[in-house]
C-alpha cells in the first residue's frame, strides 16, 4: 500500500515480480544515462514519486485507480522511450507501455 512505504520510490514502486535490488539498480542505470547525457530530456518517474496526498484517506483509492501507472515513467519521445527501455533491459524483465499523448485522445500500444 502507498502509506507503508512513502518516501521510499524503491519499495513503493517497485514493479510487481521485480526484487527491489534490481529497481534500485534500474533507477540507478537511468540516473547515470539522464547525467551522461543519453536522454533529450530526463525521464520523469516513478510517477508515484511525484504524486502527493493531501489526506491518506485517499490513499486507498488512488492505488485502486491508477496503481499499474504509478510505477511508469513519462519519456519525451520515442529516442528517450528506447534509452530507457535499455535501461530497463539492462536491469530487468518486464513489460514496457506505451502511451502516446495528443491533444485529442491517448494511444496504447505495448511494446516488448
């Protein structure tokens, strides 16, 4: 649940089936990839981690509504979308989404 381990991204976040150690060295590679220069722009992620309650009643309902997204990352674009699923490769197995945003409508399309 989001209350037990807030303020920690690596256990809060990690995906379902991924150890902690292998999210902690996936955020890590990601890092260094965003300092080295590999991404256009940074990824933004977890997107748990840049969520705040007001009140953790409703904590409970925010996991329910959206807690397969909580653990994503917004990539700018399809260079950055590929940098980081090599970063995830790198690190561990598990399935990358896509979600195209425009102004009319959100795309899906899973990858990998």
């Amino acid at each position: 649940m989001i209350m037990v381990h807030a303020g920690n991204p690596v256990t809060a976040f990690t995906p379902y089936g991924c150890s902690a150690t292998a999210y902690s060295n996936f955020l890590r590679s990601v890092a260094q990839a965003s300092s080295a220069g590999h991404f256009y722009r940074p990824p933004i992620g977890p997107i748990g981690s840049q969520l705040t309650l007001t009140e953790d009643k409703w904590a409970a309902a925010v996991e329910i509504a959206i807690g397969r997204a909580l653990n994503t990352f917004v990539v700018h674009d399809f260079a950055d979308q590929a940098t980081l699923k090599a970063s995830i490769s790198s690190c561990m197995s598990f399935q990358v989404e896509q979600y195209r945003l425009t102004s009319h409508r959100v795309a899906t399309h899973h990858l990998g």
